[in-house]
C-alpha cells in the first residue's frame, strides 16, 4: 500500500477518480431527476439513457483503434472538461425558468460521445504506471475511491435537491468533473506509442484478434453484453420505482442510488484485502449469479430497507467481478494494444445497454416496473448459470503467460 502511494502518477489518478466518481454521480442523479420532473414519462427516463449510450458506443467503435495512438492523459482531460463545460446549459437555463427536456437530451449526448475516451484510457494508463504485482490493489483503491464518492454523491444530491434546488446540484457537478480533469495535468507521461500509421479497420481488426488468443474474454464479454442489457433496462427506472411503486422521496432516491455504490465499496475494500482467489472463474460467475438475483427480487419487496438492501448487495458482487475481470485483463494485453483492446472490451460490455433502455421503458409503460424487474433477474441469472456449465470459462484460472504470441496479424 505505501509503495502504490509513493508512486507520484497513482496519486494524482486516484484523486482524479475520487472527484471524477462524485461528479459523475451527480450528473446521473440529476439528469434522471430533471427529466422526470419535466416530463413524468418512463419513456423518456428511457430516452435519456439511450441518448447517453447509442453515441458512447458510436464513438467507441469509431475512436477505440486509435486510443493507442493518443496521449491516454490528454485523453481523459479532455473528456472530463468537455462534459463539464456543456452542462453549464442545464446550470444555466435551469434557475431561469428556460430548461426543458431537449436541453437534458442534447447534454446526454455530448457526454455519451465523450466518456468513451476516458474509460479505456485510464485501464491502459493505470496499467502503464503500476507493475504487475500491483494491479489488483490498485484497481481496488480507484474503484473504491470511485464508489465511496459516488455514495456520498446521490444522498447529498437528494438532500441538495429537497432543502437548497437542483440549481446547486449541477453547478456541483460542474465544479468536480473541472477538477478530475485539473488533477489529471500533474501527471507526466500517457504518451502514445509510435508505430506505422494504419487505417481504421486495421487497428480495430488487431484489437479484435487479439480475442483468439483468449477466447474466453470474447464469451466473458458476451456475458457482459447480455446481463448490461439488464442493467440498461433497470436503471432508468430506479426513479419511478422509488418514487411510484414504493411511494419514497428524493432522499430515498438518493440514498437508493448511493446502496449500489456502498455495496461496490464495500466490494473493493474486501478485495483489496483478501489475496487473489485462485478459482477465478467460480468467483466472477457466482457473483453475477447473485447480482442477478438481488435485482429480481426488487420485483418482490414491498419495503424501502429491503429494496435498499438489495442494491447494495448487487453492488457488492457486481465490483468482486469487475476487479477481478479488469485484473484479468490488465495482466494479459500488451502494452502497445490496450487502448484499442480495453476499447473493444467496453464496447462488447456496453452493446446490450442501449437495447435494453429502449425494451425496459417500453415494457415498464405497459406491464409495470416489478414485472420487468422480474424478467431481468432471470435473464441475469441463466446467463452465468449456463457459463458455470461451459469449459471455455475454466481459462478464467489459467496463469498469464511469461511471453504471449500473439499470431498473424497483431502487432507488438
């Protein structure tokens, strides 16, 4: 632990992830409370979240080859500052009296197109400053730093919106996503690596190729893609769940929004101090398991602690799986591909989350929210099931090799 905060470049990701991970809590908490506010439509919770994440894929699949030809550090400044400056609109418009939902739409869009830059590039940059051995704990402090602030974030936006207005909620926002970016220029280094200039589909062709070499992180990012659509289906209706099926407030809401986050934190703190499992595979599939359960019996529970309790556990296993599959991958890409490698990684993740806000808001409107929250439940947990049942999932436990070939077509 000393050594990872003896090292200057850790320091800086780390404060950067912390207001990063308030900023971004907020501008999600907001949106969603804004949009519904305006308009009372579990459509439009929908379409607020797929005009996040149709551009994010778009851009992802266009921007993700040439990550490696890119400053990673520019890169995530630049995504930070660019968010912050156009949710000055809604900051702005909103205690006028002039905001209305196209506004809220517009915004969703530009920070969809944006995000794309910083995920890759801070999984390629982390793994550029911290060795090997090291990676596992450091993920687990960014992630747990990440979550610990995005707890705090939806609570003190509630408590924000219900006694001083959503009018200091965003301008909040604002003021934390200028400051991830700030903290990220005290950082050398992020450069690209060098190499011949190749097309578009050349590049995304070697991040794709790079799959054969393990095909089980193409069936894991399958997995992912399937139970994201579940994910993408329940979030935008948090809101109305909250406030309509269980008859809460604002703070409730918040504080729900924050269980998620409480239970990854409490994820990053267990795995960052338990040592590696040695079944890999068992841990990250049980975990989607559970965290498939958890979100079907919010189809059942009648009470706000429960519905609470549920999340924060779904949270919990969600995290012991995302450390342990960043890990996984970290210690397996080379260096010169994981921009375009952690680019198609995410892309395969993200796929299912624009259909399954566009199928959620459509099914909530017409069969109601526990009966979608039902169907998703299952669907989440069959899916890890049936790849409990699959000997491709048993490379999950297999130790990196010292010295990776990588075949025709990817180049070092």
């Amino acid at each position: 632990m000393r050594t990872l905060f003896g090292n200057r470049s850790f320091i800086f990701v780390w404060l950067s992830q912390g207001a990063s991970g308030l900023g971004q809590t907020f501008s999600t908490f907001i949106i969603s409370w804004l949009v519904y506010e305006l308009t009372g439509s579990k459509l439009a919770m929908g379409g607020i979240w797929l005009s996040f994440m149709i551009p994010s894929i778009a851009v992802q699949l266009v921007v993700g080859p040439f990550l490696d030809r890119w400053n990673r550090r520019q890169a995530m400044i630049f995504s930070k500052w660019v968010r912050a400056a156009f949710f000055t609109v809604p900051a702005v418009l909103y205690p006028l009296g002039l905001l209305d939902v196209w506004h809220l739409y517009l915004v969703a869009i530009i920070s969809g197109s944006v995000e794309p830059l910083y995920g890759p590039s801070r999984m390629a940059f982390v793994a550029e400053i911290l060795p090997p051995q090291q990676l596992m704990k450091g993920n687990s402090i960014l992630e747990g730093t990440g979550q610990m602030l995005m707890l705090a974030g939806p609570a003190l936006g509630g408590l924000m919106v219900t006694f001083i207005g959503a009018g200091t909620v965003l301008f909040s926002m604002i003021f934390f996503l200028a400051l991830a970016g700030l903290l990220l220029c005290f950082i050398p280094g992020g450069d690209c690596h060098p190499k011949q200039r190749e097309s578009w589909f050349s590049q995304f062709r070697e991040g794709l190729l790079f799959f054969r070499c393990y095909p089980v992180l193409f069936w894991v990012g399958m997995i992912l893609m399937i139970t994201n659509f579940s994910s993408g289906a329940a979030q935008p209706m948090f809101l109305p769940f909250i406030l309509e099926d269980l008859q809460g407030t604002a703070l409730q809401y918040g504080l729900f929004s924050s269980g998620f986050s409480a239970g990854m934190l409490l994820g990053s703190v267990v795995t960052g101090i338990i040592s590696e499992p040695k079944d890999r595979r068992s841990v990250m599939l049980w975990s989607l398991f559970i965290s498939g359960l958890l979100l079907g019996s919010l189809g059942m529970l009648q009470v706000f602690i429960l519905a609470l309790a549920a999340t924060v556990g779904n949270g919990f296993f969600a995290l012991v799986f995302t450390i342990n599959n960043t890990t996984f991958y970290q210690r397996r890409v080379p260096e010169s591909l994981r921009g375009r490698v952690f680019a198609v990684r995410i892309l395969l993740a993200q796929a299912g989350m624009p259909l399954g806000a566009a199928a959620g808001s459509i099914f909530a409107e017409f069969l109601g929210i526990r009966m979608l929250f039902l169907v998703l439940g299952a669907i989440s947990t069959l899916v890890p099931a049936l790849a409990l049942l699959s000997p491709v999932f048993h490379q999950l436990n297999d130790a990196p090799p010292e010295h990776l070939e990588l075949g025709p077509g990817i180049h070092k």
